[in-house]
C-alpha cells in the first residue's frame, strides 16, 4: 500500500500537459485538406478533416477552437456552415478561405461578424503554406493564451432574474481597452467595456447576455446605473490604473441617453466618486441614434455644457441621415472595428475608414479608430490623420489593476511601434 500511495504521489506531481487546441478543416477539395492537414499538425493542432455534408454534423457537433471554412462547395456551402455555427453558439475561431470574388469573402465575413462568431482570417485561393503556417501559429498562440474569442457562451435559456442575481452579487466586471494617439503613441483614454464573471461558464462576453438587459426599461437603468459606479470608483485613485488621468469611454443606450432624470443622476455619481465630468464619454450606437433626435436634444445639451462628451459608436453600420448626425451634439465618432480590420486589404473598407476620418475633421470631432490588430493598420491610420486608434495590438481589454503594468510594458513599445510605422514598407 505504501508503495501504490507514493506511486499516486508522483503521478500527482507530474504537471499536466495542456491538451492541443482543436482544428476542423471543411473543404471538398482533398488536396487542400492534406496540406492543411500537414501544416496544422506541425504548428501544434490536433486536426479533423470534413470534406462534405455526410460527416458535418458529426464535425459540427464536436467541440473545435479553430475552422478552416471553404466558402464555395458543391453540397453544403460555407454560408449553410456559418448559420449552423451561429444556432449553435459556437465560439471557435473561423478562418475562411474562397477562389471567389474578394467581394464574397468580405461579405462571408461581416455575416460570420453579424451572427456573434469570431472571424480571425480570410485567404482567398490559391494561398501560400507560408502564410497558413504563419496565420496557424498566431491563432494557437491566441488560444493558449486564453485569447477572448474563447470566453464561452451563455446558455440561451438564461433569464431577467438571472443578470439580476448577477448585478446583486457583483458578477458584472468592468474591463477597460486602452486608447493612444496615432500621432504620438501617448495613451490618452480607454473604453469600458462590460463582462460577466460567471461562476458557473467563466467570463462572458457583451453579446451573450447585454441583448437580454435592453429589453427591459427598468434593467437597462439599474444596470447602466451599476456600470457607471463602477467605472468612477475603479478608474479615479491613479495610483491603482498606472497613473492614467485620460477620458473614459462608456457605452449607453440612446433610451437611458434620452432619459430626463439622467444627466442629474450621472452628475451626482461622478461627483460622489470625484471623478471630473470632462473625463468620461458616453456612446451610443449610431443605429440606435434617437428617432426623434429633438426630444433629447436638451438632455444632450445639457451633458455636453457640463463637459460631458458625446460619441457615435460603430460609425459606418447604421442608416444615420447627415441630418440626424448634425443634431446629435457629438465629439467624438468611432469607426466600426470590421472596417479597420478590413482596411488593409479591402479598397472599400479603406474607403469607408478614409471618408470616415475626413467627416469627422470636417466636423471638428474627435476620431477613434478601433479594431487595430496589427502595425498594417496603424501605420494606415496615421497615413490618414486619424487621431486615436484602440485595438489588440494596442492592448487587450483588462481589469483596471492590470492598468498600470500594460502601461508600463507599452512605455517600453512605444519606440519599436514608432520604428516599425516610420519604415519604409
């Protein structure tokens, strides 16, 4: 027995190896399989193949962390497979790959986008083993590390009292996604962006659970309510977020915007955390921009004269009419992350970025690009004038105690991010 126990003893003590991420090829084309196939299992992944309708279901129903996704295949094509991922709440990432027009893949994309799943690449055929390779590496890397395209879904049967139960408990976090200058790199603001801590499914993101709350009036204020204190009293001791002293972005619903009783309410909260009103900058969506614009109109105003700035979030997604983004008493635009994330290989989303960059210096507003993912990006950014960029390859969103050491550690990057947007390409 001594010896069966100190035998359990070792296995105990040997740490354990994390499993390989999952990856899940479907395409018709046997080749293509092979070779992927080939690379996948070299970078690190453990790879299943699917090559047609008879075992999708059988793949779909595994659990995967990446898909390679053919667009174009003679039974099951990859909108059919996106829509299926969707129902399912899948959070793998998807990189999808077509002969077609760049068009259908841009197109393939923005809906994989629009449906809540996680786009990590587009290839369009025939593409390099170099740039799979280099593309498969990164995404491994992304998730080892825990990247947040895998925070797990909520199941859909949660419910009102649930979040309710959430907010009592305090399982409603903040994180905070640092925002710099594209001229001079200098970190000037971060946007709060909400999260759920659940015990139960881990960290949950917006789009699981926020849909939820907008239905309800009544949640909609407490829970903005909940986020705003939140925010000033997490935000305000510098000492505790690296110093920081920069605007902090929230986002609201144009309903708790429009609402008299709000800039009083907002006011008497930042005051009571001591945080300067100039500070903060409430978003609003620019496909939820109010219908009747002039019934908040005075409410906005009146933010706006207290210092309060206000910004159109996801610029480029909604319908807004010139008319209705001249009454809306902005400051700031932001540009809808899908289009800088395509801007560097898409002439049309580079189109919709530059356009958007040009209004808002004609408008005399401040704009704020996000979705910057790569040095590409941002050295396209500064070739456009635009004035403050937030994205990954900027800073993840995190905690406000972990502030301080990304601040620090982007002191130490700013010269090489600097280098690299000076070199000639």
């Amino acid at each position: 027995m001594p010896d069966l126990e100190r035998s359990e003893n070792a296995l105990s003590a040997i740490p354990l190896i994390p499993p390989n991420p999952r990856l899940l090829v479907i395409d018709d084309d046997p080749a293509v399989r092979q070779v992927v196939t080939g690379i996948g299992r070299a970078v690190g992944f453990d790879v299943t193949g699917c090559e047609g309708e008879a075992s999708l279901d059988d793949c779909l129903g595994q659990i995967t962390d990446l898909i390679i996704l053919d667009l174009v295949m003679p039974v099951v094509d990859g909108i059919e497979v996106i829509e299926r991922l969707a129902q399912s709440q899948s959070s793998a990432r998807l990189v999808l790959v077509s002969g077609q027009d760049r068009r259908v893949l841009a197109s393939a994309s923005r809906l994989a986008t629009a449906h809540g799943l996680k786009v990590a690449a587009v290839f369009a055929k025939p593409f390099s083993s170099t740039d799979l390779r280099a593309c498969l590496t990164e995404q491994k890397g992304a998730i080892s590390g825990g990247d947040t395209a895998r925070l797990r879904r909520i199941p859909p049967d949660i419910r009102t009292a649930r979040i309710e139960q959430a907010l009592r408990a305090r399982e409603i976090v903040v994180h905070y996604q640092p925002q710099v200058s594209v001229s001079t790199l200098e970190w000037l603001g971060v946007e709060a962006l909400v999260r759920w801590q659940h015990p139960e499914f881990g960290l949950l993101t917006p789009d699981t659970f926020v849909p939820l709350v907008e239905r309800n009036p009544d949640l909609v204020r407490r829970f903005t309510q909940y986020i705003l204190r939140t925010v000033a009293h997490e935000i305000v001791p510098p000492d505790t977020v690296g110093g920081f002293t920069g605007r902090v972005a929230i986002n609201v619903t144009a309903d708790v915007l429009a609402s008299a009783e709000f800039p009083n309410q907002l006011l008497a909260l930042l005051a009571e955390a001591g945080l300067d009103h100039e500070r903060i900058v409430l978003e609003v969506t620019e496909t939820t921009l109010p219908a009747e614009p002039v019934k908040a109109l005075a409410i906005q105003t009146r933010l706006r004269m207290r210092g309060v700035s206000l910004a159109v979030d996801d610029f480029g997604t909604g319908h807004s009419s010139l008319e209705r983004l001249h009454t809306f008493p902005m400051d700031e635009l932001k540009i809808d992350l899908n289009f800088v994330r395509e801007s560097t290989s898409d002439p049309e989303a580079r189109a919709i970025v530059n356009s958007s960059i040009a209004l808002s210096r004609d408008l005399r507003v401040r704009c704020v690009a996000e979705g910057v993912e790569n040095v590409e990006s941002l050295r396209l950014l500064s070739a456009l004038r635009c004035g403050y960029a937030q994205g990954y390859y900027i800073g993840r969103p995190m905690p406000a105690g972990e502030l301080g050491g990304w601040a620090a550690q982007w002191a130490l990057r700013r010269g090489e991010v600097r280098a690299q947007l000076e070199s000639v390409q």
